[in-house]
C-alpha cells in the first residue's frame, strides 16, 4: 500500500509542477503582447499631436518636378521624419524637427504627368502615421 500511495502523491506533485509551468508560458506569451500594444498605443497617440501641412504646391512644366512648401506646427512630440507621397509613390524619409516652421520647396518628385494628389505623412520611429489630405497639382 506505501507504493502506491507515494506514486499517487508523486503524479500529483508532477501534474502541479506541469499545471505551473503552462501558467508561466501563458503569463510571458500575454505580458509581451500587452507591451508591444502598449507601445503601439503611445505612438499612435503622438501621431495625432503631430500636425504636417502642405502649401504652394507647383510642378515645373519643363522639368515635371513637384515642389511644396511643408509646415509643422508646434508640438512636444520631438524628433519626427516625413514622408512625401504622390499618387501612391511613398517617398522616402525626410527629417522634419520640432521647429522647423516651414520647409519651402521641398521637391517631392519629378516625371510627374497630369493631375497628381500629393499627400505628407509623418514617420515616428518605424510607425507611419496616417497621411494629410490630399492637395492636387496638375503638370
């Protein structure tokens, strides 16, 4: 009768012991996904602080290149890149500071034809926020 009261006592210590270790892998498995919502959640949060304009767009009929003036209001979100987007072309990243005022004559692309919408996004860390609406410019 000992034997088998001990092996009864050591399948419940294993089965405990087994029971612990799914908690454990559950609890990391949900913890780092809470996190890295977390951390989309503040960056998403900054994008809506950052406020980018489009102004004085022009397309040099001989060259079709595209030229704007963009403006950034004040705000406390720092360091934030730019991207300027033309039709669905994405451009690349642009660094747009704090206080940066306006930047004049940006050029945003050439062999543009036609009519194009031209939009700015700004890039906070490895996240693109939402673009501005859309401002056309024909060439």
């Amino acid at each position: 009768m000992e034997r088998k009261a001990q092996s009864e006592v050591i399948t419940t210590i294993l089965i405990i012991l087994l029971v612990l270790a799914v908690i454990v892998i559950v609890w990391q498995v949900v913890r780092s996904t809470v996190e890295k919502g977390a951390g989309e959640l503040e960056t998403k949060a900054k994008c809506l602080e950052v406020s980018l304009t489009l102004s004085d767009l022009k397309c040099d009929a001989t060259t079709k290149a595209i030229t704007a003036t963009v403006s950034r209001a004040n705000d406390d979100v720092g360091d934030v890149d730019m991207k300027l987007i033309v039709g669905t072309n994405i451009g690349t990243a642009i660094d747009a500071p704090p206080a940066m005022g306006s930047l004049t004559n940006v050029n945003i692309g050439t062999g543009a034809t036609g009519s194009n919408a031209v939009k700015v996004a700004a890039v906070i860390g490895t996240v693109t926020c939402d673009p501005t609406t859309p401002e056309t410019v024909s060439c």
